[in-house]
C-alpha cells in the first residue's frame, strides 16, 4: 500500500494528536455528499437526530418546540448512501489509517458514522469532551476522521482541539457526569486557553485521536455547515463485547 503521509506528518499526529489533509477530497465529490445531505435533510430520512433530543445548553426544549425538529446529525450514513461509502473507504485514506496504526484498519459503525449539520439559529454549540468517553475498546487507540464538505471556521461552529490533550492524565473531578471538561474548574480553563480553532475549506480533512479534546461553536452565520464523520481503529483494537460499541458492524478496509 502506498504511502499517504511523511514522517512528519505521522509525528506531528504523535504530538498534536489530530492532522489535516488540506484539499484531500475534490470539490464535486464534496458536491456530490453534500446534494444527498441537503435532500434527506430536507426530506426528514431516518435515522436522524435532532438538536432537542441531545439536551446541550441553548437547545429546544422539547421536539415540539421551536427549532426542535433542526438536524443535528444525518446517522448511518455508511448505509445512507453510496456517496458516504466510497469515501469512508478511500483507499487515500484507509492507507494513511494504515500508517498511524500500523497495521490494517477497520471502520466502525457503531460510532460517528454521520453528516453532522449545524444549523444557524439553533445548531448547539458542543462543549470540551473526547470521543473515547462513550466508546468501548480495549485501547483508547481509534482515529475520528472529519471532512469539511464547506468553509468551516470559528464563526459558524468549526473544530476547536486543544493540541496534545490526548496525553493528558486528568482528576474526575475535571469531568462533569457526561464526561465534558467542566467550565468552572481552574486547571480546566487553563486547558481551555491552550484551545485552537481549526479553520476548513471544502475538502480538507482532519484525522484527530480519539483522547482529544475538541469543541465546537453555535452557528452564528446564515448558512448550514456540514461535515461527514466517520471513526477507525485499528484491526488488532475491536470493540469490546455486549457494549454499545460492538452492537454495529466493523468492516476491514485493507
């Protein structure tokens, strides 16, 4: 398998925990995923979740409400469409996967597996938090994989990460009971001033740990921002048994 990225590269995921590919995808398959989007958005196709049923500050109360029938995220999007499942199997990607786990890589859809949609008015913003708090697998070792299918920045609820985070050996009583860094705590909010924001054009592509930690923004521009997630691990890391996290398939990508 050919080599997708260079030594520095692969360091600099070591370190900073997350890597991005600017450009990696063309513009008219970003069209293509983004048409499919907008339409079963638009359509209401299931599965999806809503803004009031996650229960983040600012959201709608209820699915009744006002705005809380807003997308928050298109799930099943391996199965959604033909679009989503040759990108999450690029063989661009599934080899530079293969390169930072050293070995052959599996996605998991148990996880991610979505188009995330912000919306303006009522897409939440997401506090400080790590994918690894609600995954189950032997090593917290997986890769969260993020494609811009438009501009992406801090004004319409772009990636923040806090570089080298997933390194961090943190107390619980930094967490709060659904495992966000809780705001009020001293040593949290000098994590948070290490924070940056990660501005994206349509087709660049983010790889970060799944020990980062990440957040994101209210919507505050005119426009729906989307963005196709998917999460990989590496084929000696399955998820563990009878939790969440096996309950979908695995699929070996190389």
């Amino acid at each position: 398998m050919e080599n997708q990225l260079s030594s520095a590269q692969i360091a600099a995921f070591r370190h900073d925990g997350y890597l991005l590919l600017k450009g990696f995808v063309p513009a008219a398959a970003c069209d293509d995923m983004l048409a499919v989007a907008r339409e079963h958005v638009q359509q209401a196709v299931a599965p999806l979740e809503y803004e009031a049923e996650v229960g983040y500050e600012g959201a709608p109360a209820s699915l009744d409400a006002p705005g809380g029938r807003t997308a928050r995220r298109l799930r099943a999007a391996w199965q959604r469409d033909a679009h989503f499942r040759a990108w999450a199997s690029d063989p661009r990607l599934v080899a530079a996967l293969h390169q930072l786990f050293a070995e052959p890589v599996c996605v998991t859809l148990a996880h991610h597996n979505c188009v995330m949609t912000k919306h303006p008015t009522f897409g939440t913003a997401t506090g400080w938090h790590r994918d690894i708090r609600y995954w189950s697998f032997p090593r917290n070792e997986l890769i969260s994989v993020w494609l811009a299918l438009g501009p992406e920045h801090v004004d319409n609820g772009g990636l923040q990460f806090i570089p080298g985070s997933q390194r961090l050996q943190l107390q619980p009583e930094q967490m709060d009971e659904l495992d966000f860094l809780r705001p009020e705590m001293p040593a949290n909010q000098a994590l948070f001033a290490q924070g940056i924001s990660l501005p994206l054009d349509k087709g660049d592509v983010v790889l970060f740990h799944s020990g980062l930690f990440h957040a994101a923004g209210r919507n505050n521009s005119d426009q729906v921002k989307a963005s196709v997630v998917f999460a990989y691990h590496g084929q000696s890391n399955p998820p563990t048994p009878g939790t969440r996290s096996a309950a979908s398939d695995d699929i070996l990508l190389d």
